[in-house]
C-alpha cells in the first residue's frame, strides 16, 4: 500500500493545510540545520585547519585511502568464507541425514545469536593467546573470523530459504528421472536458488562492510580506526568523522544500487523457474502450491537480509 | 566459574546490557514511529527527510554513530547529558550517549518494520477510514496504525533481538557492558577464554532465542486475522 492510499487526493483546503504544515516542518527543519551549523561553528569547525588535510594527498594516501583498502579487505575476505560456510551448513540444513540437519542447524542458530562484537573479541583474544597467527595479523584474522561466523549463517538461512522457494515440481522432476535426492539438490535445485540469492548475497555485502567498523575495537586499522587516527594527528575530530561517514554511505550507497541491477537483470533473464522474485511457475491452470507458496521467497529473504540491523 | 563471577562483576555488566537494550529501544520505538509517520503522511518534505535519515543512517556503521555522539557531541560540542558535576558525570554521560546512538540508529530500521507493517494492512481499511469521513490522523490512530503494529510484530522483533546484540557496540566508548567484560576476562584470565566465551554467548542465546520464538508466537496470535 503505498502511501497515497492513506489519505484523500487532496482538495483546495486540504493542500492549503498540507502546504502550512509543510512551511511549519521545513521551517523546523532549517531552524535544527541553522542550531547544528552554528554550534559547529561556535566551535570552530569550518576552520581551514581543520579540512584543508582533506586537500593533501597524504591524508588520502596514509589515512583515508589506507582505511578504506583495509575494510574492503576485510570485507571480501569475509564475504568469500562466508560464503562457504554459508553453503557447506544451509546445505546441511537441507540433508536427508537428519543428525547432519540438527547439527547445522544448531550452530546456524547459535552463530546467528551471538553478537559480532563479542566473537570478534573472542577470536582477538585466542589468537593473541595462542600464538596462531604471527601478531600484525591478529586483527585482521579476528575481524575476517567473526564476520565469516556471523555472515556464514544467515547466507545458510538464504540458501535454504532459496531452495525452499523453489516450486516443487523443480525437485520433483529431478526425483522422477532418476536422480537422488543428493543429485537432484545439487544438479536442479541449488544452481537456481543461487541465482535467485545473488542480489542478496550483494546486499549481504552492506552488513559486512558496516560490520568491518567493528575492528576498530579490536585495533585493526579499518576506515573510521584510520579517521580517528587522522583526527588525533590533525586534531579535527568532525570533520574526519563525517568525511568517513559520507566514505562508508557512498560504498554501501554503490553496492545496493548493484544488488538492484543484478536483481533486475536476473529478472530480465527469467530462465530460473524460481526467478529473482520467486514466482511459481506459470503452468496455465496449475494448481497453486500453498506451502510453497507460504514459505520465504528469495526476495523476502533478501529484503530481510538487507533490513538485518 | 565461581572464581569468575568473584573475579568480575559479571552481572552489573549484563545488567548494563539490559540497561541499555531497554531504554534505546524505548527511543528507537518512539523515533522510529515517527519517522515512519512522516514516510507515509501527505507532506512531500515530511516524506523526503524521514527517507533521507533513513537512507543515511541505515548506511552507516552503528559503530562510527556511537563514537560519534561521544567524542563529537559530547567532547568537542560539550553537549552534557548528565549533570557535569556529578561524581558519576564521566559514566552516566558515556551510558546516555550510547543510549542515542544506538536508539539513532535501531529507530531507521524500526521505520521501515512500521513501514512493511502498513503494507500488510489492505487498501480497503485504508479505505473505509476514508470514506467514513475520518482524517488522515484519525484514520491513522484508529484504524491503520493498530493493524500496522500487528503486522510488524514480526519484522519488529527481529529489530529487537539486533538491537539488543548491538548494545555490545557501547564497548566502543568504553561503557561497562557484556563486551567489556569479555575483553577484561580475555585480557586477565587467558586461560579460561572458552568459559568466557561460554558464559557471554549463552546469556545472548538466552536472552534472544527465546524472545525470538516468543515473538513470533505473538506475530502469529495477534496478526490480524483476514
């Protein structure tokens, strides 16, 4: 229901009021703009000093770009594990082995339970303590394991909600020509339920990469560690801080506008008979499949995944 | 075990989880309604700031907001929480600030459950409302708004059982909460990390999983039966 729906194309009075409302809000609004500008510069934050560093290169080189190249580091390492992860437990999920299914399951949900920070922190902790990594590596390994927990379950939940999603006759057709379950998994349903999760997996992408920022508790020198590094030497907090945010919103700005691509050129494709959207199959006068169609399709999924806080 | 909990005040630092969890998402409930009030009423500008905060926000790292409302808002802009004089101010203003940002952050993501809670409501009580001559505001309390929040039960928890994980995150500036109790403990007790880590990790599942499967029994007794 989009928002129209709510309320009466308006008339003569109405828009009268909807335009004094609006002047009352903007002029709200730019009174807060107005109090938030003049505190900065109360405070001296427009001060050159304070963003000309934005204007030499050495800012960019040792900070900036630095902080950026290691969250995306970071972020693709994690990606690539979870990903694995991902398919090796939803797969497991998903096993005709019913100790197999209770085992993924349990420490999907228990990964999925535990805070990131706190695994991060963890992991830190035991590497530090063990010796298993040489130490400039720690924070690194500690950020990439975390996330890879944390992210490689909800990529199990997005496979095994995209395998759910599948119509049934999908499984069906490949149990009817022969093929085990194992096969028909492999060869019939899991290729289109990947299809049908990648723009998810991209957007799953944003939550890693906010994510990263997490390392900086754990001292791993990622984009807002780097600002705060940048603002101790120049001593400009503000600026290097919401010059970090407007980086990270920019990033993440970029790959959800390419989950949307992708999810439109699959959806162009429409060679999956799950499809990006998870449409049943359109057999004139099939019966409709109620629990197929009740339960999650990829793009539920999706959108969850992209809400996940 | 024993020796752990005499070693660190393991429980005022879940309580200060709790602490936390309870009063941000007090903050992220009320902002975040009106945020998704402004979304969805007839003012254009209204709607355009409620998208632009959550677009921002939803992008950006619930760490970066922490540590901004503290060393920006607080150090550099001397914006007190907490009365300055008080022998707790340097504490209570830490916990408050985290308190904002993470109710900042949680509030664009509970918008958008309200948001996907009036999509479950049909055009046709939309409607009705109308057509019986309330207001937007009148149609809004009474007929849409009460539907709405049954229909985002389900998203809104899953909003819940994040924000209280993300407490973890007021670590960032130093509040004394789970997370700093699981870096004193790995840092003074090495040997016993998986303890540690036993104990934290099961006072999260305890505390998400079954308000997880509470929730949802919830969402499913009070959805709106169409």
């Amino acid at each position: 229901m989009s928002g129209s729906v709510l309320f009466d194309v308006p008339g003569p009075r109405a828009r009268r009021r909807n335009a004094i409302i609006a002047a009352v809000g903007s002029a709200i609004l730019l009174l807060l703009v107005v109090l938030v500008i003049r505190a900065l510069a109360h405070n001296g934050e427009f001060t050159a000093a304070k963003w000309n560093p934005f204007l030499e290169w050495s800012t960019w080189r040792f900070y900036l770009l630095t902080g950026i190249w290691n969250t995306l580091k970071a972020a693709i390492a994690a990606v690539v594990l979870a990903m694995i992860f991902g398919f090796v437990f939803g797969v497991g999920r998903l096993s005709q082995n019913t100790a197999i299914r209770w085992i993924s399951g349990a420490v999907v949900e228990f990964f999925r339970a535990v805070p990131v920070l706190i695994m991060m922190i963890f992991f830190f902790g035991i590497y530090a303590y063990n010796g298993v990594f040489p130490a400039a590596w720690n924070p690194f390994a500690a950020v990439v394991t975390a996330l890879t927990l944390y992210n490689g379950s909800v990529i199990a939940e997005l496979v095994r909600s995209g395998v759910f999603g599948l119509p049934k006759g999908q499984a069906e057709a490949g149990l009817s020509v022969g093929l085990t379950p194992g096969q028909t998994l492999r060869a019939i349903q899991l290729p289109q339920a990947i299809t049908a999760m990648l723009p998810a997996l991209v957007s799953q992408l944003v939550v890693i990469l906010k994510d990263t920022a997490l390392g900086t508790i754990i001292t791993y020198p990622e984009l807002l560690q780097q600002a705060q590094n940048l603002a101790s030497a120049r001593s400009n907090v503000i600026p290097a801080l919401l010059v970090a945010a407007a980086l990270f919103i920019s990033i993440n700005y970029l790959l959800t506008w390419l989950a949307g691509r992708l999810e439109a050129r699959i959806n162009n494709r429409g060679h999956t008979a799950g499809g990006a959207i998870g449409r049943a199959p359109t057999v004139p006068g099939a019966p409709v499949d109620q629990a197929h169609a009740s339960a999650l399709t990829p793009r539920e999924a999706r959108a969850n995944a992209a809400e996940a806080p | 075990m024993g020796e752990l909990f005499e070693q660190f005040d393991i429980w005022s630092a879940f309580g200060q989880t709790l602490y936390l969890a309870f009063f941000s998402a007090i903050g992220a409930l009320v902002l975040g309604t009106f945020l998704a009030i402004m979304r969805v009423g007839p003012v254009g500008i209204f709607r355009r700031a409620g998208a632009a905060y959550v677009n921002l926000v939803r992008n950006t790292p619930l760490t970066l907001i922490v540590t901004f409302c503290l060393i920006a808002l607080h150090y550099q802009l001397k914006i007190y929480l907490a009365p300055q004089d008080s022998p707790t101010s340097i504490v209570d203003n830490g916990v408050r600030w985290a308190i904002v940002g993470l109710a900042i952050y949680h509030a664009a993501f509970v918008c958008e459950a309200l948001r996907s809670g009036i999509n479950t409501v049909p055009t046709g009580q939309a409607e009705a409302a109308r057509s019986i001559g309330l207001t937007f505001t009148q149609s809004l309390r009474e007929v849409i708004l009460p539907q709405a929040f049954r229909g985002a039960i389900a998203p809104m928890a899953s909003v819940l059982i994040a924000l209280i994980k993300n407490t973890t995150v007021a670590y960032a500036i130093g509040v004394a909460e789970t997370a700093a109790f699981m870096r004193d403990g790995l840092e003074f007790r090495p040997d016993l990390s998986f303890l540690i880590f036993v104990i934290v990790a099961g006072f999260f599942v305890l505390l998400t999983m079954p308000l997880g499967i509470a929730l949802t029994h919830l969402s499913q007794r009070l959805a709106v039966k169409r």
